[in-house]
C-alpha cells in the first residue's frame, strides 16, 4: 500500500466528525480577529491529535507542530474567519449570528466565503496525517490564521514571531473552495491570485461661492479630471501582455448645488499580477494627481493613504508541478489547471517571510449536477452563486472529503516515503 491509501484509508472515520464540526462551525461564524471560538476548537483538536499547539499567534491565530522522524517540513494552512453578510442559503445550519464589527456597529455573520470549510478539511487532513505517521517521514505544520477577509491576518502571525515557533518549512501550501464542480481541485504555476491595493486620495481645493468659480480651486472638476485621466494607467502604461485593474469606487465632494467644497475623496481599488505591475500602477496614480493637482493650482498637494493591502500569490512552478503531478496521481479527470484568479489573499505573507515555496490551489464546492445543469443553460455566472454572496455555501460532500484528500495527497508528495 503506498503512503497516500494507507494515510486516507482513515477517512471514513474522520469525515464522520468532520461533518458535524463542519456544520457547527457554519452556524457559529466570527468575523476577522474574533476567532476565538474556532479557534479554541481547533487547538483542542490538534492537541487531541498529538500536535504540539501553539496558540494566541497574532491574536487568535493557532499552530499545531507534529514531528514525526527527519524529512522535509510542510505547513499547510486554512484561514478562519467569516464576514459580515446575511446568510440567505436556507439552510438548517445556517448562520443567525450577529456581532459587532471594529467600528462598532452590531452586524450579521455568515461563512460566505468558505472559510469553515478549510478550517473542517485542515484538521481532518491533520488528523489523518497524525494517524498515519507510520507512513511518512518529516514535520507537519497546521496553521490556522485569523483575518484573512481583513488582509492582515497572516501578517499579524508573521509579526508574532512565526518564524521562532515553527521549524523553517520546506513548502507551504493554502487551499480555497470555489465555485466550481465538487469533486475538482484546480491548479496554477505562476501568479494565481491579483495583489489588491485600496488607495484613499485627498484633494485640497479652495472653496467658496458657486457663483464666483474665479475665487476657487474647484475639487469637483478636479476629481472630475483625475477620474478619466486614470483611465490611461492600464490603457497607456502597463504591458498591454499584462493584467491589471483600477476602479475609482468611490468619488465625495460637496453638500450643496451652489457651495464649491474645500476638498473631495476618491477611493480606488488597483489589482495586478506582478510586482513590477503594482508599482507602474501604484506610481503612476501618485504622478497623475500630484500633477493634476498642481495643474489645477491646488494650495496643497493631495495625500495618499493605502489600505486594505494584498500580497500578489504567486504559485512556485516546481511546487506547483510536483502538486499537479500528485493531484493527477490521486483525482484523475477531477484534477486540472485552474486560471488566474481575479480575488487576492494574504496566505503569501506567511511563505514570503519565511523564505518558503509554496502553492495555493482551487476545490470545487458546487453541486456537480447543478453545475452542469447552469452550465448547459449557458448561466453559470447567473445561477451559481459565488464567494461572499448571501447564498454562497459549498455541498458539504463530496467537497469536504476533495478539501481533506488534497492536502493529504499535496503533503505526502513531500513527506511520503
Ligand atoms: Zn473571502
Ligand atoms: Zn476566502
């Protein structure tokens, strides 16, 4: 029997407890940096398993260690936290949690992104590994982390001294359902996921009357102005070759028809694919209003202010191969390339720092029926619904059994005998 079967030959037991764990997590979902109930579910678990736990990590972060002879370290990690919508999906676990958010304002809480999923395959996969250890050689690392929806949760267990808590891992892998066939695990060389940057930009006019524009720095025509000029960032400056995006979401200036303001906002959200990307893009922004500012005879320069920042992940090719190799190995047909994906992530803050390879991959999670049935009817993106939608959740089976089996298969391509 070779590592893989003799490992997943556990399953049958684990995905009884999986199941209802997964179901109970849905029903309790946390938003970012509140964590604390899952999280005290995870540690349990993964002491109960024989890892050495690690918990409190970057405020509610929880790493479990499990060595098990010389060989290759693999972390593998699932992220936690849920986000602040009203779960529609009918379902008898669905979400009734409501819960403060950081600006103080009580809201709902729904899994819309899938995160108890990972966190249910995770712990099912350590189990398994745990169970297993007879089969292989080398260091399991389960890392689960707070406040991805956020972008900074990885970045707070990086700050909290990962690095001295676990030994250096030689790959590193995440994992996220999407709204593809259950059943499917989709892989990427290359960059997988857009790096995403909010940008906030103040613009200093000088108000007044609406009737004497003579005696004013009108922010309005200002922003007016860097709007469509903005437009020439993607069209003029980035490798037409290259995929990249700015949205000005958002534009505020004024409370009146008859009062020019003294100032206007513009919030942009900018998406790329490789670093050199972002900082063309990210450039070009300051250059285009500074200059636009200084044409206008603003008194003062604008101010810029990032938030909501996203790492770029950028799947290791021969990670990624060796991960694709054993996918195929293991799925057959249900394996296969995945595109780049327009969402962004914070899994990568956690290799980069740590000076790790590693892979990010894709698990279906819809109906296969249902989604052939869309598909046939050419209304895929009508009647599927995706992540963070308020009828977004994955068909617990087989997606948790695909979820559980990936990291197994991807960790053993590494610890295996
Ligand atoms: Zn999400
Ligand atoms: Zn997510």
């Amino acid at each position: 029997m070779g590592a893989e079967e003799a490992v997943l030959s556990g399953l049958d037991e684990v995905r009884g407890w999986q199941e209802d764990l997964y179901r109970d997590l849905h029903a309790h979902p946390e938003l970012s940096h509140q964590e604390q109930r899952t999280a005290e579910k995870v540690a349990d678990r993964l002491d109960k398993a024989g890892y050495e736990v690690h918990r409190g990590v970057g405020g509610t972060g929880v790493v479990g260690v499990l060595r098990h002879g010389d060989g290759p370290t693999v972390m593998l990690r699932a992220d936690m936290d849920a986000l602040p919508v009203k779960e529609a999906t009918g379902l008898p676990y669905a979400s009734t949690v409501t819960a403060t958010d950081g600006d103080g304002n009580e809201v709902p809480v729904a899994h819309a992104c899938g995160h108890d999923m990972h966190v249910t395959c995770l712990l099912g996969a350590a189990q398994l590994l745990a169970d297993g250890a007879s089969h292989w050689n080398g260091t399991v690392v389960a890392l689960f982390q707070p406040a991805e929806e956020t972008g900074d949760g990885a970045r707070g267990m990086v700050d909290d001294n990962l690095a001295e808590l676990v030994p250096t891992p030689d790959v590193a892998f995440a994992q996220h359902i999407l709204p593809a066939p259950a059943g499917q695990v989709g892989t990427h060389v290359g960059a997988v996921l857009s790096a995403a940057d909010s940008m906030r930009i103040t613009l200093h006019g000088r108000g007044g009357h609406g009737s004497m524009p003579q005696a004013t720095v009108d922010p309005v025509v200002l922003a007016a102005m860097i709007v469509v000029r903005l437009q020439t960032v993607i069209a003029r400056e980035v490798t037409p070759t290259e995929t990249a995006v700015v949205t000005v979401g958002s534009i505020q200036a004024g409370t009146k028809s008859n009062v020019i303001p003294e100032t206007a906002e513009l919030q942009l959200n900018v998406r790329t694919y490789s670093d050199r990307t972002r900082k063309t893009v990210l450039d070009a922004v300051r250059r285009i209003v500074t200059a636009e500012c200084r044409a206008s005879a603003c008194p003062q320069d604008p101010e810029f202010e990032l938030f909501d920042r996203f790492p770029l992940t950028e799947n290791d090719k021969e990670v990624t191969e060796r991960v694709a190799q054993a996918f195929g190995g293991y799925f057959g047909d249900h394996a296969e390339p995945m595109g780049q994906q327009t969402a962004s992530e914070d899994f990568s803050d956690i290799p980069e720092a740590l000076g790790t390879p590693y892979s990010y991959w894709g698990v279906g999670c819809i109906d296969r029926d249902a989604y052939a049935k869309a598909e046939a009817a050419g209304r895929v993106s009508q009647d599927i619904p995706v992540n963070h939608a308020p009828n977004f959740a994955p068909v617990i089976q087989p997606t948790c059994d695909t979820g559980t089996q990936a990291l197994v298969v991807a960790a053993l391509a590494w610890l295996g005998r």
